[in-house]
C-alpha cells in the first residue's frame, strides 16, 4: 500500500495536468460541430494507454463517434479485467450560469471544477493512472483492457454494434466501471443497480403559422397549453404515472430488501438543502432513496415553444415542445415502454392539435449480485482504502451500456464509483473532490490484486 501511496504523493501534479488536458477538448457527443472533438479526446487516450504501459492502443471506428481501445495481456492464462469508460460529456448551456470556464478546469476548495470533471473524464481517468502505477511497479496481477467510448451521453447508439463485431477482442471475466458515487466522501459504496432510460421528444402543433394572440387567442387551440396540460395528465394525485401498461412488469421489491436500503445513511434534511428545496417530492408510499432506486419516474427534461427573447411578442405559436425521460426498473423494456408513451400520449391528443412523439434513445435496468467474486474484491478494496466497509446501494441514474454488455459478451460489470452528489453532473459547475480522484485511483489498484486472489480460490 506505500508504495502506491507514494507513487501517488510523488506524481499528484502530472496525473492532474494530463486529466486537465483531456478535460480541455470540448468532447460533447450531442452536437455535431464537435465531431473532430470527439477524435482529438479518441487520441488524447490512445496516447494516454501507451503511455501507461499498454501494449496496443487503437482508435476505431463506429457509425457514430470513435472508440479507443487498449490491452496489456501479461499470460493468457490469467483473469481479464475489461476497463470502460466515456470520453463525451454533456453540454454545458446554460453557460451563463458556469462561474468558470467549463472547458478550462481549476482547483478550488479542494475540487476540479470542469465539465467532464466527474462524469466522465476524471473518472475513467482514474483507470489510466491505477494502470501506470501497477505497470510502474510491476504489481500488474492480470490481464488489462480498455473501451473508452464517445456516445455514452447519447445513449451508446452504435456500441452494441461494435461489441458484436469485437467479441473475440473483447473476451474478458468483468467489467469494471467507474462511473457513479459514493454515498459520502467517508461513506464508501457500490452501486449495484441501475436504472432504465426510455427518453423521447413531443412535437404538438396547432395552426400552421404563429398566430396574433389578440386576434386568434381563445378561438384556436394554442400548441403550449395544450401541451402543459398532456404533461400535466401523465402523473396522478400520488405522482404515480398514468400510462397504461407502464407498470405492468415493474419487479416489486420485497420488504426484507426494503429494509435492508433503508439501512444506508440518508439526512433528508441534508439533502434538501443541497439543492436548496423546501421538500422531497415523489411517489407516494416511498422513501427517497427507494423513489431514485427501486421505481420508475417520469420527467420532463426540456419545454419549448413561441416567443422566448427579450420583451413581449404576443403570438399563439403554431408549435410546442418537449423532451421527456422515463427512468426505468428491472423487467420493463425500454422499447416497450417507448411505444406504450407514444401510443398513450397521441391517444389523449385533442381535436385542434397534431402530435407526434419520436422514441429518441434507451437502455435497459442493470442489477449486478453481490456474491460475484469481482464485487467481493471491490467490497475488499473499499475497506482497506477507506477502512469501512462499502455499502450496496442502487442508483437512479442511467448507463444504458452496462445491460448491454451483458446481453452482448455475457459479462457482469462492477460499478466502484467516486463522485458524490455535490459534483452536479449534468448540470454548470460540475466538480470532482481531487481526495477522491486519488482515493479511486488507490482503491482501483487494490481491487485488482483482490479480484486476482478471489479467483485463485
């Protein structure tokens, strides 16, 4: 242990100027005019595994954005451990609200502050460092690889195609994954469950130009509050969601595993303030931490639609919008539950108004058994670099790639994440605690000698 802690302590500014140099390229997957972002990121990693010691490292391509890949294969014969990560980020708007520039990262109150500082780029980032460290020290107990994808904000559209195509190249015995959280900085975790994602976008039009609203308001039906008011019909008095069918295969959670999550640390206070909200808000008859980890959810992410500048323009708009995710449990399927909204919502549509919804991307529920070998290795990790045990817990959040590497290499990923929920991922001024981005690192490298001595048994 030393030993690592000392290479750390010893290399702490450069693992931190390389970080920032792949933080700096504007990698964002949704906008096209980023598209030779996305291989300036693709290059920063292929760099980044030669030089920590892989033995090959490629940038391929896809049908969308590239993937990087990189292997140090030491004997055939020993366990594979298949490393993936992200290199897009999110977008940053609204920009004004950044207090910094989010492509040009700082250090402040202990933090990395930048887009892709957590998610995802200071997470994988981790990886790359822990492998340098055991290639350094030749304590590299296994076989290593690496995918680092650029879709993974988009919902991995092409990946599944490429890991059909890879499978041989891809052979390994876990998937190990680092992005998600911790419960607290002091609280180590190991997110066990993921949730779901059927997202869409609804397009409600009314007349076939913006209309004055002296003129024409109240004798033509006007596409925004029309909209508002379908919106407003998905969600009852309980906040239980009304599309029919939606609940239909939703795993119902026994009361034993109930209270076994309720187990985990949770100030509800705390947490309100966090976000500065006066109440929690959810479906009735759950607690918090179950409504983001054991039931689904439906949100609108985005509303458009008229005259949105400066001053007053009064038009009744021809056109509203909005997009919508529905945040998914083990047995629903994403495509499923796309067509049960789609039909649903041009359903209860009423005369004087056209919709249409378009089933943008999705992804399936993940659940990884805490009686894996690899998980018993991240627990072992987790206890000697934080002196406490980790805590399982199931996140609300998304990544839809996970479920698909089961279905498509048969092979279970664990999830040893170290953000926290005051890194605002997603959203401006998104942070990562540097304490963490090396308390991962460590804890990276103690999994693999763990996950080696699992597997000898």
């Amino acid at each position: 242990m030393e030993y690592i802690k000392n290479y750390i302590e010893d290399n702490k500014e450069r693992f931190l100027e390389e970080l920032f140099g792949l933080i700096r390229i504007p990698s964002i997957s949704s906008i096209s005019e980023n598209k030779k972002d996305m291989y300036s990121a693709a290059e920063y990693w292929k760099k980044t595994m030669i030089d920590a010691g892989a033995d090959k490292a490629v940038v391929l391509e896809t049908e969308g954005h590239p993937v990087t890949y990189g292997e140090k294969i030491i004997d055939s014969n020993l366990p594979t451990v298949l490393v993936y990560g992200h290199m897009d980020v999110m977008p940053v708007d609204p920009i004004e609200l950044w207090n910094i520039k989010p492509f040009e990262p700082v250090i402040k109150d202990g933090k990395i502050w930048a887009r892709g500082a957590s998610d995802d780029k200071g997470q994988a980032f981790m990886h790359a460092k822990a492998f340098e460290i055991m290639m350094q020290t030749d304590t590299l107990p296994c076989n290593v690889k690496f995918i680092i994808e650029g879709e993974e904000e988009i919902g991995s559209p092409n990946l599944g195609k490429f890991l059909d195509e890879n499978k041989e190249m891809l052979k390994a015995d876990i998937i190990l994954v680092s992005d998600s959280g911790l419960i607290a900085k002091d609280i180590p975790s190991i997110t066990t469950g993921l949730r779901g994602l059927s997202y869409v976008q609804v397009e409600v039009t009314g007349p076939n130009r913006d209309l004055h609203s002296g003129l024409f308001g109240g004798a033509v039906a006007n596409p925004i509050n029309v909209l508002t008011k379908m919106i407003a019909s998905l969600t009852d008095e309980n906040n239980k969601i009304t599309i029919p069918g939606f609940y239909d295969k939703v795993l119902i959670v026994s009361a034993e595993e109930r209270a076994e999550m309720a187990k985990a640390p949770f100030d509800v206070e705390e947490y309100q303030k966090a976000i500065d909200i006066d109440t929690v808000f959810g479906e009735a008859g759950y607690s918090t931490n179950e409504r983001t980890g054991i039931r689904p959810a439906l949100d609108v992410n985005g509303i458009w639609g008229g005259y949105i500048g400066e001053g007053a323009k009064t038009v009744t708009p021809s056109k509203a919008y909005a997009k919508i995710s529905m945040r998914l449990v083990p047995h629903q399927n994403s495509v499923e539950i796309g067509q049960l909204f789609k039909k649903h919502f041009e359903s209860i549509a009423p005369k004087g108004v056209k919709v249409n919804v378009e089933v943008l991307h999705g992804g399936e529920s993940y659940v990884s058994p805490t009686d894996l070998l690899a998980y018993k290795a991240s627990e072992k990790a987790f206890t000697t670099t934080f002196g406490k045990k980790p805590i399982p817990v199931r996140s609300g959040g998304s990544i839809p790639i996970i479920s698909t590497f089961e279905d498509k290499l048969g092979l279970k990923s664990i999830l040893m994440g170290f953000g926290l929920e005051e890194d605002a991922i997603h959203s401006p001024n998104e942070s990562f605690r540097t304490e963490l981005f090396f308390k991962g690192i460590e804890t990276i490298t103690q999994f693999y000698k763990y996950y080696v001595e699992e597997m000898k048994k």
